[in-house]
C-alpha cells in the first residue's frame, strides 16, 4: 500500500529549507494520486501537509499547464503544437486525433477514456511532432499514425 | 545611530542629494519629479517591477528602460525619466497601451473614478489612445470576495499589490492569482470568502477599481466626500483615520497613516464598521419608563429634570459604570458631576490596567524595530489589538525572534498563571536575554487584571527604562480604558464609602450594559440611568434612558494602548446632543463647574493629569509624550485566583473576546461573515483522547448547561485547555466536559 500522501509529502519538504520549495513535487504526487488531476480536496490535502494556505497551491497549481484541474479522462493525449511541431504538421496531427476520438483539443470523451489537449514545447524538438500519451513521448508521429495509435490505446 | 551616508543623484539634470539606498521613486520625489507607479508600494515589502510604469534610462546600465522601483539610489547615478528620456518615454507610453489593453474604461459607472491612479496616469502618460482592436477580456462582474469586498477582474491590472499585502502583510495568503498570463485573475480558494481581521486594505491598496468596498456602491463621486481627520474608537490602537462624509452621514473610513501607530493599514472592524451608527435600534430621544406603559420618548427637558431627580433622590448612593468607550472629556465630566457635586465616588472602570507602564512607553512601530518580543497572555494580539499583530509579525519578517508565552503559544501554560510566567521572565535564559537586548519588547495581551503592573515591575528589573528601544505594551480591553481611568482618578481625590443600598447606578456605554457584572449590580439598584446608542440590555432595566453617541460623533481624546493622547473628531452629525453638552447642563444644576466645550474640559483636565499639554499640541498625527520616570518601584496587584486544574476527562475553558464581536460589528451586516464560526478549539492531544476530528460536531456541557459546537484543532494549544469565543461559550462554566 502507498504511504499516506501527507506523509510523502512532509518527507519531500524535509529536503528543502522551505517548505513552499515542495509544493511542486507535492502537487505532482497528489495529481498521481487523485486520478490525474487536482480536486479542491488534493490542494487542500498539500496545503495541510505543507503549512500552506489551498489558495497558495491554486496559484501555483493553476500556473503550471501540466497541472489539471479539471478532471482528465484515463488516458491524456497531449499533441505538441509549438514551432518545430508545428513545421512539421503537428495541426494536422491533433485534428487526426480530434477525428479519431470525436472531441476538441481541451476536452474529454464522453466515456472518460480520453482527454485530448494541444501543448506548448514538451522538448522533443528533434523529432517532431511529438506527442505525449500519459506523460510518454512518441516521436516522429504524422497524421497517419494517429488511427493506430487510438486503436492501439483502446486496447485494440 | 550615525547618520545615513548621503548620496547625489541627477534626475532629469536636477541633482538631489538623499540618503544612500533610498528608493529611485523616492529620490526623483525629492528632486520634484514624478515617476508612475501602480504596483511600488514600499509598505508591501521589496519592489517587484511588475507593472513596468515606473520605466526610467540610467547612464552605464545596460541601454534599455529600467523599472525605476527596483532601483536604488547610488552616488553619480544619472537617472533620466520619460520627461527627458525618448527611450523611457516610449517604452512607458508602450507599457500603459498594454495595461490598458484588456481594461475597460467604464470609468463613468466605476466608483473609483476620480481618485483612480490608472484614469490619472492615463491623463497624464500615455499616447492618449489605443491600437488594439481585438476584443477584451470579459468575466462575470463584480463578483464578490466577500460580503464586504466585491470584485470587478475586467478592471483588474495585475499590480499584485492584492496578493502581496496577503502574503507578506497579513501573511494569510488567501488571495492570490491564478492561471497564467493574460488569464490570470486574482481569487480565493473555491471561491471562499477572503476573511480576516484586515481585508479591507485591499481596497485601498488597488490601483484601479478592482477591488471595492460593497458599500457604498454607486452612491457617491470621490470629490464629493469630505475627509474629516479622526482616530478610530473600537480598539485601544487608535488607528489614525480619514473618514468620509457627505451631507454629515459617513460613507466610508479609510486609513491615514500614522507612522509609528498603524503605518497606514486599517483593520476590517475600523474600516466597515461605521454603518452601525445607522442601526434601526438606535436610540435618538430620551426614554423615561412608566409603570404601566413601559418606556415612553420624553424631550430632553424633561430628561434633564428627570436625571437631575434620579441624582438627588440617590443621595449620594451612587455607582458610575464605565465602558472605556467614553472620550477621556465625557468621563471627566460624568467623574466631575458624581464626585463633586454629589460626593459619590464608586466607579466600575472596564478594567484594571495597572501603573507604571509610561516609564516604559514606545511608540508601537518599536516592535518592528524589535530583535527580541515577548508576548504574555491568553488572548490571541489580534482580537485585542489588531494593528499590533501586523507590527509583530512585520517584526518576524526583519528576523525578530518572537516568544508567546500563554495557553496556545510557544511556551504553554496554563490559563491563569500568567502573572507567574511574567515574574519568572526576570531570571532564566529567556530573562536574561531580554535583559541584555538593546531592542527587546514586551507585550501582555490579556490574561488576568492588572497585567499592566506585572508588567511594569518586569521591565523595571529588566532595565528597560533606560533603554529607549526596550519597551512594554500592556493590551487594554477597551479603546479608551487608561484615559477613563485617568480622567475619573482626576476628577477628585476624595473617596468614600460602597454605597449601601445602592441607589443609582449610572450605566455609561453599551459595552458596561453588557457586563454581567453591571448587569448584577443593576439588579441590586434601586434606580438605573443607561446612557445607550442603541436598544440593547440595559434598556431593560433603565428607569431613564439618555441616548448616546458614538466615537465617531463627539470631539474629544482617547489615550491609546501607548499612552498617546489622540484626538477624535466629530465626522457626523449625531442624532442627539453628545454627552459633554447635557452632562455640563446637568452638572450647573449641583453647582458644579463644567465647560460643554471639549476643548476646554481637556484643558483642565489635562493641567492635572497630562503635564498641560493642549488640545492644539495633539494635531493631527499626534506625538507620543516622553516617558514619565518611574520614583519608586512598581506595586504589583495580586495574582489572580489560579482556577482550579479541570479534574480528569474534563477541560479548562478558556474564553476570549473576538475582534468581531460587540454592539458595532453585531450591527453591522456586512461584518457578519467575520465573527468566529460556533467552534471549539482542542489541543491534537485531547482531540486524540476524545477521537474527534477536525470540523466534528461535539457537545460542550458543564453544570447543566449545553453547546454544540463543532471541533477545532489547535496545534499550539495547551492540552486540558478549550478555547472558546465569548459568543459561543455563552454560560458555560470554567471547566467544560467535550463530548462526540
């Protein structure tokens, strides 16, 4: 069993002088923890375990984009769109994945099984268009790759 | 202390010469030229630079616009503003293009227009128009805060002034921004309210029309109020005030800053409390009762006569009840007419404070000068005295090491003992460390009468009178409790007998009616005259009732927690004559000699007791008198009782008095969401023992009677103690059984 997310959390913050210096891997972990995404009761959970106010955790959770904190479906497919990506046909890529699973960038299949989101640079600009299914990047993805890759993500 | 190297700087060809380190906003001040700002405000802490308004050119940095805020004055520095610079008067008129970008300028439907720094630096900057031809921002507006806060994000700027006086002033850090970019917005958690003793600053804080009081809304222009200096009469502060009033009805209060009292900020109990002058419940004529009819409106004629037989029947059988609300002038002259003219000399003072403190005086900026504070007591510093945990904790920030000794502090005792702790102070590490400190403050913040005389007698062993930067606070529990208690002891020197029977009680003030004990002892009187703003208690029992006003509604003075000597000022006009004017009427009748004028009874007053300073010499932004030597070592008053420890598997209770509590904020609707929730407050220790857990609804009960509150858990609380806040603990006896 997991240890209980207060304690990971206070283990974190012993490493830094402050503990404002945690709040990041602290919020990583509860995203973890509360099926991808930051509940009202997440950022109050790091806020108690921190000494921090929620309202501080807000702040800093809703500043960073890989942060949610709206729910997520259970797979997130997060197409780079910046400018190596872009050169590359990255909008030709998320529209393949809007085909693919009926939705637009930013939203989540009606199922649950997906959220689909169009991001800035995720550093794979080497071998564009990047991009990234639960936090693992597929590199070199064209438009004709998409229909495999959400056939294969379905279990197909 | 040597004094500051000076530095010369040259501001647009004008040389200025001001001390090294100050601030380029303030330096080009010196020289006469302004330099914008929306976000600098030196009280929030270090400058940001994050509304890029103040850009200005230096010579040898780097060849692009510096944020003039974050500078600081150097020797040579040549500094060129937008009136000499091309560079730094492009970038600023680009910078104010951006801010307005997304701003509405509905500044003929926004409150703040006319006192607005954006609409002025828009006057006076800027290209005068815009090549944005998008579409702006939007979100739903106003919204509120809170009941007494509203706010408008389309105005919003992003300065940051907001959420820095959060988090680095009242250290709350409820409001804050969220999401990035042009998204960010200002907002509290879950949209919560934004509660705590200070929110209101931020209103005054913005830069735009983005944060607003709720009242008055759509009401009045700016130019229409008239500012009428004054000093807040709720808490023994006396934060310096302005308050603004139209057509003598006062709209809103807002802080003028008095740098060694309150550095400007306001707390939200000064600020949003006023409209209680405006309760239905006020009282306006006099009441006289009538057996059969209950109490009837009579003319003040009639009141006097009426008073005056109340007086004369009472032979000399009277008490006085005080509530430190009254003006040093108004106590005088009630203490003139008991004691000279009818040689009764029994009072019921609000509280005993204690001699000696003025050996030790400092002006409360001192704390945050402070290397070492220790604060003694059971009753948290900010439900007493606001302003004071603002300087405390201004002091931590500057590196201040801060020791609260009392029931929830760092070091724990039990409730009761707190003359104790003190008299331990004057051996011991911590003892000897205040003794050596060139910089060390001492505060009592309730916990027992007499803590003033405790605390005299500790900093006289600790050396402090001769050290002028060591200084001792005694918290009083009213706004004006040390000057009534001067002004009664000066009013005559005689003193005579408890009167027995009592016959008349005089009730001076709704926060004496609320006194159980005055409330006991109008049982036993056989006459009571209440002098009440409001239909409260002591109406009940009232034979005569004399309206009365309101700090906000006479002249006179208060003598704040330092022994500063402030002067109020009358801001509105009240709905009934103020107390000096009939007591003096009402004094002629038994020959006793009495100005109406406060300025005149202060004078007298002031040649006994004030060393003859006048009223002229108090101004505006009053000075602190000079400390008064102490000849002899201070008399101690007796420990209180200690109560008995709570025998096992109960708790001690331990009540305080909220700073949102009283007859203002209780009639005050906007205030309602600040006074403390119907909680319990635990220690982890007991809360564990019990197996209640936090927000858990557990039942109070002690000799009968019954409160269910829902559980709190304080970290710092001592175990065997609950607190409780004096508006939920109600009857409860001192030792409490807690129970799921």
């Amino acid at each position: 069993m997991a240890r209980p997310l207060a304690d990971e959390v206070r283990a974190i913050a012993e490493q830094y002088p402050e503990s404002t210096s945690a709040v990041l891997p602290a919020l990583r972990i509860a995203q973890e923890r509360h099926g991808g995404w930051l509940p009202p009761e997440a950022l109050e959970e790091v806020g108690e375990a921190l000494g921090l106010t929620p309202a501080y955790c807000k702040g800093v959770a809703s500043f960073y984009d890989m942060f949610h904190l709206a729910p997520v479906g259970r797979r997130l497919v997060e197409v780079c769109t910046n400018i190596c990506c872009g050169l590359r046909g990255a909008q030709d890529v998320l529209q393949a994945f809007e085909r693919e699973l009926d939705v637009r960038p930013g939203e989540t299949t009606p199922d649950g099984a997906f959220t689909l989101r169009a991001v800035e640079c995720i550093g794979g600009c080497g071998w564009p268009t990047v991009v990234a299914i639960d936090d693992r990047h597929r590199l070199n993805v064209s438009a004709g790759d998409v229909p495999g890759i959400v056939q294969e993500l379905r279990g197909g | 202390m040597s004094a500051p190297e000076l530095v010369t700087v040259t501001i647009d060809e004008r040389s200025v010469q001001v001390p090294k380190g100050t601030g380029i906003v303030e330096t080009a001040a010196a020289a006469g030229i302004e330099i914008p700002v929306f976000c600098y405000e030196p009280r929030l802490g270090a400058a940001v630079g994050a509304c890029r308004m103040c850009l200005v050119e230096v010579e040898g940095m780097p060849p692009k616009p510096q944020a003039g805020c974050t500078l600081f004055a150097q020797d040579g520095m040549v500094v060129k503003t937008a009136r000499t610079s091309e560079m730094a008067r492009v970038a600023q008129n680009a910078t104010l293009e951006f801010i307005l970008v997304n701003h509405p300028l509905d500044c003929p439907v926004c409150d703040k227009g006319g006192e607005c720094p954006l609409q002025d630096l828009t006057f006076r900057y800027g290209p005068g128009n815009t090549r944005m031809t998008f579409d702006k921002r939007t979100f739903e507006k106003p919204i509120p805060i809170s009941p007494a806060i509203s706010i408008d994000r389309e105005r919003c700027i992003l300065c940051y002034r907001c959420t820095r006086f959060s988090e680095s002033v009242s250290e709350d850090n409820q409001l804050v921004a969220v999401n990035r970019g042009a998204q960010t917005m200002i907002a509290t958690f879950e949209d919560e309210p934004y509660t705590g003793a200070f929110t209101g600053n931020v209103t005054e804080l913005c830069p735009v029309g983005a944060l607003l009081p709720t009242q008055p809304r759509f009401e009045i222009r700016p130019w229409e109020f008239q500012a009428v200096p004054s000093v807040c009469g709720l808490c023994p502060v006396g934060c310096n005030i302005d308050v603004d009033q139209r057509e003598g009805k006062i709209k809103r209060i807002l802080s003028r800053n008095h740098p060694e009292v309150d550095e400007g900020w306001l707390c939200d109990k000064g600020r949003f409390g006023f409209s209680h002058l405006y309760a239905e419940d006020r009282i306006t004529d006099p009441l006289r009762r009538v057996r059969s009819r209950g109490l009837e409106e009579i003319s003040w004629e009639d009141a006097l006569d009426d008073a005056e037989r109340l007086l004369r029947e009472a032979n000399g059988r009277i008490a006085v009840a005080l509530s430190g609300s009254e003006t040093t002038e108004d106590a005088y002259a009630l203490a003139k007419l008991v004691r000279k003219g009818l040689g009764a000399h029994t009072a019921m003072l609000p509280e005993e404070i204690g001699g000696g403190l003025d050996a030790f005086r400092a002006p409360l900026s001192a704390i945050r000068d402070a290397e070492l504070i220790v604060v003694l007591g059971e009753d948290p510093v900010v439900e007493r005295a606001p302003i004071v945990d603002l300087w405390l904790r201004k002091a931590r920030r500057a590196g201040a090491e801060i020791v609260e000794i009392g029931p929830a502090g760092d070091v724990q005792i039990a409730p009761g003992t707190t003359a104790r702790a003190c008299r331990k102070l004057k051996s011991g590490e911590l003892g000897d460390r205040l003794r050596a400190s060139e910089r060390a403050i001492l505060i009592w913040s309730g916990g027992g009468a007499g803590g003033g005389s405790h605390l005299a007698a500790l900093a006289t062993d600790l050396g402090f009178a001769d050290k002028p930067g060591c200084g001792a606070f005694f918290l009083p529990e009213t706004a004006n409790g040390r000057g009534v208690a001067e002004a009664w002891a000066a009013a005559s020197d005689d003193e005579g007998p408890e009167p027995e029977p009592l016959g008349l009680l005089i009730v001076s003030g709704d926060e004496a009616a609320a006194n159980p004990n005055v409330r006991a002892l109008a049982e036993q009187a056989e006459r009571v005259l209440a002098i009440t703003m409001f239909h409260s208690l002591a109406v009940g029992w009232a034979d005569l009732v004399l309206p009365g006003t309101s700090y906000l509604e006479r002249e006179g003075t208060y003598v704040n927690v330092e022994g500063r000597i402030q002067r109020l000022r009358r801001t509105a006009i009240p709905p009934a004559p103020d107390e000096l004017a009939w007591i003096a009427q009402l004094a002629s009748r038994f020959e006793v000699e009495l100005s109406p004028s406060p300025s005149l009874v202060f004078a007298e007053l002031s040649e006994r007791v004030f060393g003859g300073v006048t009223y002229e010499d108090l101004g505006e932004e009053a000075r602190l008198p000079d400390r008064v030597p102490l000849e002899a070592a201070p008399a101690e008053s007796a420990d209180e009782p200690v109560p008995a420890k709570a025998p096992g598997g109960t708790l001690q209770l331990l009540r305080y008095r909220p700073l949102f509590s009283g007859a203002a904020v209780e009639r005050v609707p906007e205030l309602q969401f600040q006074r403390p929730a119907p909680e319990i407050e635990l220690s982890v220790k007991d809360a564990k023992r019990l197996g209640v857990r936090r927000g858990e609804p557990v039942s109070v009960r002690s000799n009968g009677t019954s409160v269910q509150l829902r559980a709190a858990i304080n970290k710092r609380l001592k175990a065997g103690v609950a607190r409780i806040a004096d508006d939920h603990a109600r009857d409860l006896h001192p030792t409490v059984e807690v129970s799921k």
